[in-house]
C-alpha cells in the first residue's frame, strides 16, 4: 500500500461508521461497476428472513446434531 492510500486509509477509519460504511460502498462500488438499484432491497429483505428464522438454540447443541449426521454419514470407520 502506498503512502497516500496509508494516509486516506487512516483518514477513512478516523470518521464516524456510517460515514466509513458510506465510502467503503463508494469505493467497492467503483471497482465492480455500477450500483444494482435492487440489491439492497434484495439484500435488506435476506437478512429480514434470516432474523426470522433464527432461533435460540443452544449453538452447542446444533454442532452437536450436525456432528452426529456428519458422522453417521460417513458410516463406520
């Protein structure tokens, strides 16, 4: 990294978060093109739906479930 984008870098992460989310999506913006007018929304109604869906479980106990059918999968050893 160069000195000025150093210097801009150290700049960028002095100012308040949402204005460092604002340039980020600037900057990442310009190097994949154009804006996606409906991304946002896509992306906003995703994380709705993954909010809904989320549950209180015990994460322990998930791994725990996964581990058993990734074992059981395997078959014996």
């Amino acid at each position: 990294m160069t000195t000025v984008a150093r210097k801009l870098l150290g700049e960028a992460l002095a100012l308040p978060e949402d204005e460092r989310l604002e340039l980020a999506s600037a900057i990442v913006a310009s190097v994949h093109g154009p804006i996606d007018a409906d991304w946002d929304d896509a992306w906003l109604a995703e994380l709705e739906r993954r909010e809904t869906t989320t549950t209180d479980a015990d994460p322990a106990s998930d791994w725990a479930a996964a581990r058993a059918r990734i074992l059981s999968s395997l078959g014996p050893r």
